[in-house]
C-alpha cells in the first residue's frame, strides 16, 4: 500500500461478520503488529469487504506486503484460523506514485486469461490498463499479481488499485459506469471473476 516496494502481496481472507467490531479493535491493537514479528511481512493492512459484495464468505480481507523473493514461501508465517484462507500473489506489474496519506480503499479485481495462447497479449494489455484506470477514475495507485497456487485462489491473477476515498464501492460504481459509457473493450481473453471493494479499519 502507498506505494511501498514489495514483491508480492499474501491475502488473508477474515470470516467476522457477527464480530467485525470486536476484530477490528483487535487488529487495530496487537493483532495487526503481531503479524510483523515473524520477519516474512514487512507491512499488514486490513479492510473491511463493502456491503454487498462477496469473496467467498469473507468480511474482511488482510494484506500482507513482503520483499522475500519466494512469496508462497512467506506466506507460511501467515496462521488461518478457522473459516480463513491464506493466499499468495507475486507482483508483475505497478502503476501510481508513492502516497504520503494511507490507503483508505481498495477494489480487489480477480481475473483469468480464457485462451493460454493470448496469456502475453493480456498480460501486455493490463498492465497498460493500469494506467488508463488511474487517469480516470479516482484510484492514485494500482498493481497487479500472479497467484502463486492458481488452484487454491478466485483466478489467476488479481489486481489491487488504491484509493484516498473512504467510499471504494462508489468509486468502484463510478469506473464501470465510465467503463461502460466510454465504450471500452477489454481484452477479449479476459475473464472477471469478481470485484471486490474494502473500507481501511487500520
């Protein structure tokens, strides 16, 4: 997040939704810290999923930033309680400077290549995507990653694009309504598989 340099990014999916108050004060107190001690994570931020939308049960989503070389590696460190999945995604792609406030939203957008043959076409056309999506809608920063286990993840590849705006589900709103009025085409490999806007409880 903001900008810091990171070579991938481990998400951990948080099912709290009769709880969600009494984790986020955790989180905000010693759970998130504790999370850094093992050395594998060099930051850790956590969101709240927007009324809604859905990924996979989860009210929450925490991501791990680290600047290990092996991501899957670790992503070890990271413990799953009960109903909680811990993913690994390494970065390929970046877009945006670095922020001096914090990231207060994020949509979360998984995606696959339909056609193998086109994987480098559509590797070539998102990442130039990026910087479309930021010069238009109200996104500063935005990334891209390859899961590491496409078999235990939504799709196989996932993007993050940051926000200063305490609303992520509207500005998700507002780029597909720009998506959708200026006529764009994705690329015709593509797949979307889910979107998924967050709030900062952090």
């Amino acid at each position: 997040m903001e900008g810091n340099k990171h070579t991938g990014v481990i998400v951990q999916n948080i099912s709290r939704p009769d709880s969600a108050p009494i984790w986020e004060d955790q989180w905000r107190g010693e759970t998130g810290s504790a999370a850094l001690e093992s050395g594998a994570v060099d930051r850790s931020s956590a969101f709240r999923l927007a009324p809604g939308y859905d990924l996979d049960g989860a009210s929450h989503v925490v991501i791990y930033e680290t600047s290990q070389e092996d991501v899957a590696a670790a992503a070890q460190n990271i413990l799953a309680g009960d109903g909680e999945t811990v993913a690994s995604y390494t970065k390929i792609a970046e877009h945006g400077p670095v922020c001096d406030g914090k990231t207060r939203g994020i949509v979360l957008v998984f995606t696959d290549c339909e056609d193998p043959s086109l994987e480098d076409s559509f590797n070539e056309w998102y990442s130039g995507h990026l910087h479309h999506t930021i010069e238009a809608i109200d996104f500063y920063a935005a990334t891209r990653y390859v899961s590491d286990d496409p078999s235990r993840t939504p799709s196989k590849y996932l993007a993050i694009y940051e926000s200063q705006n305490d609303d992520p589900a509207q500005v998700q709103k507002d780029g597909v309504d720009w998506w959708i009025n200026g006529n764009f085409e994705g690329h015709k490999a593509m797949a979307l598989r889910n979107e998924v806007p967050g709030v900062r409880v952090d």
